[in-house]
C-alpha cells in the first residue's frame, strides 16, 4: 500500500521514500518466511519432510538460523544406510 506521506503536491510519488517503505516491506515479508520455514522444520516428521522443505525453500538455506534448524532436526531422522 502506498503511503499518503509518500505523494507530494499534484499526486506524484517521493521515489526514494516509496523505495524505502517497499524495501521494509521486503524485509517484513522475508523475515516471517524465514520464521515460517523454521516452524516447518520443527514440525517436519521425517527426513523426506525436511528433504522437500529444503528443496522447495533453497534461497534460504543459507541463512544461518535456517541451515541451523535443518541440522537440528535432520539429527532426529539419521540417514538410512542402502542395502
């Protein structure tokens, strides 16, 4: 949503005000994906769980709260040796 504060006089846009307040958005928006996937991870019930959370979620992975979480919890499903 664009602010009123950002328009001045005639209805033009403060460029570098509207920049400001759509990068702030990005980094709101960013930081509650990073808290969603982390609580993905938590509740993930086996390794295939975490295996698609982390293929559907790579530009994430590495954060280091992310990358974090998904070595926690890969700790509970050890990887099954092939027969």
């Amino acid at each position: 949503m664009i602010r009123r504060e950002n328009l001045v006089p005639g209805g033009e846009l403060k460029g570098h005000e509207l920049e400001s307040q759509f990068s702030e958005q990005i980094e709101e928006n960013r930081d509650e994906q990073v808290k969603t996937i982390i609580r993905a991870i938590g509740q993930a019930g086996s390794r295939e769980t975490l295996n698609l959370i982390w293929q559907n979620n790579l530009e994430f992975t590495e954060l280091p709260e992310v990358n974090e979480a998904f070595r926690k919890a890969a700790a509970k499903y050890p990887k099954q040796l092939k027969k």
